[in-house]
C-alpha cells in the first residue's frame, strides 16, 4: 500500500511539473510566434537555411525538434522548451548549444535565474582555453604546391584580452575539407565537385603559423577584426555548437573563405558579406570585402621564414648568401675552416644565414634529422662565439597588401589588326591573376587562370578567339640556397594558324582544343622586379582542321616579366615548338606592355608574331582592361 502511494505521489509531481513549466514556457512561446523569430535572419543563420526554407545541416544531433531541418518553427519552438527543463551535466541546451541558446534568451527577455541551474564543464573548460575576447582575420598567401591553396587560404586567431605579444599561442579556427589520403589528381577533382566534407577545426595558432610560414613558405597577413568581445563570444559558442557538423566542400565556391564569411555575418548580421560569394569565393576577394565595410582595425604582416632568408641575402650580399649555403652543408668540423677567410661580422651574418637555410630545409623534409641536427646545433655554437648582435633584420612590409589587389574578374576590350584585317575582341575572366596585371598584393611570379575567354569580331565573322578553362603557372626562381622547378599547364581551346588541311596558314584559323605543360627553371633579380624563364614544354592539340586529328609538339620556352615602374610593366614569350605532324619548328612571339591607371584599370599594347615553312602571321591590339 505504501509502495502505491509513494508511486502516486511521484507520478503527480510530475505532471505538476510537467503543468508547471509548460504554464511558464508558453507566454515565451507565444512572445516568439509574436515576434516571428524563426524568420528572424539571426536564427535562420544559426539554422543555416538554404533557398528552400530548409537548413543545409545534414547532422541529426544539431537539431531538437524531430522535424527541425525542415520545420524551423517547431525547432524554435523545441528550443525555447529545452531552456526550461533540467538536465544532467554537459546536456543541457546552454551546454550543447551556448549561441542560440544566449540569442533566444536575450530575445525573449528571460533571465538566467528564471531557468533551472545547469553546469557545463566541457564547454566551460573548452572556452576558458580559448577565452576569446578579439578575432583576428588571417589570410595565406597562394601556394601553387596544392590545388586547394591555390587562391590561398583564410582561417580566424581568436585572442585573449591584453595578449598582443603572445598570439602564437592563442588558438585559430580553421575551415578545411578532410582528406583522409593523397589522391593524386583525384584530390583535385573532388574538391572542385564537393566530395569532400568540409569541417571546422581548433588548433593552437603558432601550429599554423609553422604550417603556412616554415614549410609552405607562405607570408600571412593578419587583420585584427572589430568585433566586440560579446560578438567574439557569440561567434565562438556557434563553432562549440558546430563541432559534429560538416558541408560540402568545393575548393571555389564553399570553401574556407565563404564559411569564415558567414561567421562574421552571424554576428553582423546587417552586413550580408557572404551572399555576394555564393558562385565563387576567393579568399582575397572576401578579405578585400571585410576591409571595405570598415571591419579592419590593424593589419599585421608576417612573413614566411624563406622570406626571411631571402631578405637577408638581399642584404648581405649574392657572395655571403652562397658561402651560408656552403657552410649549412659542410660536416661540421669543416665549418670554422670555411668561416677562417671572411672577417667577424661577416662570419656572424654567414651563421645565422646558414642557419635558417639549414632549419628551413630541415622543417621542409628534405634532410634528415640526423643531417639538420648537428649541424644545427654546431651552426649556433659557432655563432654564441662572436660577441656582435644580431644582424638579422626583419623583411621590409610590402607596399601593397592583399586588399589593395586588383579584383578577380576582368572585362576587355582590344582592337587591332590581323594580318591587315581589323578586328575587335571581348574578353572575360572569371579569376584570377596573370603574369602581366597589376601586382599589387600578389606574388611575382605566380599565375592562375579560371575561365579565360574572349570572343573576336572580324571580316563579318564572330567566333570564339580563345577559352582557357585553367591555366596555372608556378616561377619560383633560383636563389643561393635552391634551384626550385618552374612548372605550369593550360587546359584550353584556342584559334590556331592553319587551313583546313592542318598546315600552317597566313590567312585561315582554325580552332584546336590545347593541352600545354611546362617545366624548367627561372630567374629573378634581387628586387624580384624582373623575372626571367626557360622551359621545355609540351603540347597535344585535337581538332577537325589537323590532318589526323590531332598533333604533338615539343620544344623550348623562354620568357621575361618584368616591372619597370609602379605604372609600367611587360610580358616577353618566345615558344619553338616541334610539331610531330609537319615535322616543322614552329616560332611564337608574344610580348605586351601595360600600362596601369590604377589597380583596377589598366591599358595594354600587344604584338603577336608566328612564322613556319617561310610563312608568317601579325597581329597588333591595343586593348582596356576593367578589373571587378
């Protein structure tokens, strides 16, 4: 009988409850139906709602309500009820969902001391770890080493208060597809479609830094945000909230760029930054878009160690850099014997040159640690024995940062002649910088296409000039301490000399589908103003016009780029190829000059030259480029 009772008892009691706290939640369930909160744009990004009403979640666990992918009201609605039920430790909505949970709170106007006590030691020691009060913005420059760093790459370094001189050691939220292994030219077709999950990750910021700067040789240039230290907070309870969920990956459009966007937009949510990057998004277009909406506090720079190195050998001098090199490798008992003939303060510079060569490639992977690591041991020992200060100095700041760059797309317009025919050109480019444009904010030497096309307009007849679906090239140049590969390909569609039987022709083009590869070396002088290359390069051509069908050719490729002034700036190419149908050398010229109005405008002059079997082809534009 008492066993009945008490089992009545407890049964009431929780229906009481049960009473109780739906007469408490229902007032805040109608405030919100009132209010219309689940079409308010805060919660619609906490839920990420697509085009369809629906959240792009795929992870069942991010959401309440059985339906809350699909009902965002009932989620809400789910949500609102959570606040105000008990639970055990770590499993409370505040705990596994701090963001919105803190957002519906401040919505609905209910105090914390109105809902029931929860502890969250999880979340509370994850964010005392972190104990975010700025964000700072941190952009990589390309890396031509992997198809998706090409455009380089965006992460976020969340700072503690009053830790300026310590933020290697603050922590940095990074967006990234998983990649379980290497797969070769799979990788890249995968992540151009989407196969692979994207996630966020947290990791100490110094990883990154050694990640980017030592081993990539990637300068990073770092935007302090203004965001306030509530916002920061909010941003980074949203990644705790995020920490099982995954999207999509696509190396150009839904990549690291585009999520740190909506990050910043879910805190801002006036600013709509992401909504302009839902077809492509390069990250050096979305950290312009951050600077234009006054978003930017302090930008920092800070280069990559091989631009370090190279700084100093720039200041010491060609002859002290290549002795570092020597010594860096020689066994360490013949190291004071190299050093015997240059006097103390060159001895100092040789060290500390020859010692960051040595880390460099030690960090590389391209010596053993049983190699790098007496030597480097040796190389300090020798330096702590001359009583002269550092002689290292920091790399000057480019001019130009990444937001001063010229923007991705162009359009243009060219006329001139063809073999004594006028002509007029449209051109597009959907992204993203070649050798000739305005090198502001970018590296010399690197140059990435993606969809490059134009049409030509000539004796009555309008067709398609050219049409590069991707052209990357790589001229990484030859120093004191490496004699590094340049390497490019271009994967396109273009018009070609030749008549209808394939041969070369002075008054036909046909069209040839173009498949170009390239490697060699280059060389640039000590200001990296000019650049110059010699390559072998390879090309397989398909189209209706050659005799079979298709042709091979093979043979050398020089070039020079080089900026004259701030304004002035030209492109020399010479290509001989060897072609396996005609068996004939075939010369190529192409050189052009710019000249630049400003990083978004610019003029150009161009003269193409061809000559085969005593034949030759002209043609002379002038042309304006508009970048946007």
């Amino acid at each position: 009988m008492k066993s009945i009772a008490l089992l009545f008892t407890l049964v009431s009691s929780t229906v009481a409850y049960s009473a109780t706290t739906s007469q408490i939640v229902q007032p805040y369930l109608d405030q919100a139906e009132q209010q219309k909160l689940q079409q308010n744009i805060t919660w619609q990004r906490l839920m990420y709602v697509n085009e369809k009403g629906q959240s792009d979640v795929g992870y069942s666990g991010y959401f309440l309500a059985p339906e809350g992918q699909t009902q965002l009201k009932q989620e809400l609605q789910a949500n609102i009820q959570a606040l105000f039920q008990p639970a055990e430790a770590n499993q409370s909505v505040r705990c596994r969902f701090p963001a919105r949970s803190h957002w519906l709170m401040q919505q609905l106007h209910i105090q914390q001391q109105d809902l029931p006590t929860v502890v969250c030691p999880e979340l509370d020691d994850w964010m005392g770890q972190i104990k975010p009060y700025k964000a700072t913005l941190i952009y990589a420059t390309d890396f031509m080493g992997n198809p998706s760093s090409m455009f380089g790459h965006t992460l976020l370094r969340l700072d503690p208060k009053d830790q300026k001189q310590l933020n290697l050691v603050s922590y940095a939220v990074n967006y990234a597809a998983t990649v379980t292994d290497s797969e070769g030219w799979s990788f890249a077709w995968k992540g151009l479609t989407g196969q692979y999950p994207g996630e966020y990750s947290l990791m100490p910021y110094y990883r990154k830094v050694k990640e980017y700067g030592d081993l990539e040789s990637r300068d990073l240039w770092e935007y302090e945000l203004n965001l306030s230290p509530k916002e920061t907070q909010f941003l980074v309870e949203h990644i705790w909230e995020m920490k099982h969920v995954s999207f999509p990956y696509y190396f150009v459009s839904d990549n690291c760029a585009y999520r740190l966007l909506g990050l910043i937009d879910l805190v801002r949510p006036e600013l709509n930054l992401s909504e302009h990057f839902n077809v492509v998004a390069i990250p050096i277009e979305t950290i312009k878009a951050i600077e234009q909406q006054a978003l930017v506090k302090e930008i920092v720079y800070r280069p990559a160690l091989e631009t370090q190195l190279l700084a100093q050998a720039k200041q010491h001098g060609h002859i002290l850099a290549q002795a570092a090199h020597e010594v860096a490798f020689s066994e360490t008992k013949d190291m004071p014997v190299v050093l015997e003939k240059y006097p103390a303060l060159e001895q100092a510079r040789i060290l500390e040159m020859a010692y960051d060569d040595l880390y460099l490639q030690f960090t590389g992977r391209k010596v053993e640690p049983s190699f790098a690591q007496p030597r480097l041991r040796q190389l300090l020992s020798l330096r702590s024995q001359i009583d002269l200060e550092k002689q290292r100095q920091q790399p000057k700041r480019p001019k130009d940062d990444p937001t001063q760059a010229h923007d991705a797309r162009n359009f243009s317009v060219n006329v001139g002649e063809i073999q004594g025919d006028k002509f007029i050109e449209i051109g597009h480019r959907q992204a993203y910088h070649d050798l000739l444009d305005p090198q502001a904010g970018f590296r010399v030497g690197t140059q990435l296409l993606f969809w490059d096309g134009s049409i030509q307009y000539r004796n009555d007849e309008l067709k398609l000039e050219h049409f590069d679906f991707l052209s990357v090239n790589s001229y990484n140049p030859i120093t004191s301490f490496k004699m590094p590969l340049t390497w490019g390909f271009n994967l396109g569609w273009q018009q070609e000399a030749l008549n209808k039987a394939g041969e070369f022709s002075e008054y036909e083009q046909h069209g040839v589908s173009n498949l170009k590869v390239q490697m060699g070396y280059s060389y640039a002088d000590k200001e990296r103003k000019h650049l110059c290359y010699a390559q072998v390069q390879n090309h397989i051509q398909a189209g209706k016009a050659l005799e079979q069908g298709w042709r091979v050719g093979i043979g050398p490729t020089l070039g020079c780029q080089n900026i004259w002034t701030d304004k002035i700036n030209s492109l020399l190419q010479v290509e001989l190829p060897y072609w396996q149908d005609s068996h004939q050398w075939q010369l190529k010229l192409n050189t052009q000059f710019q000249y630049i109005l400003n990083n978004q405008n610019t003029l150009r002059i161009g003269w193409q030259y061809q000559q085969q079997d005593g034949k030759d082809w002209n043609k002379a534009s002038l042309g304006y480029m508009r970048f946007f």
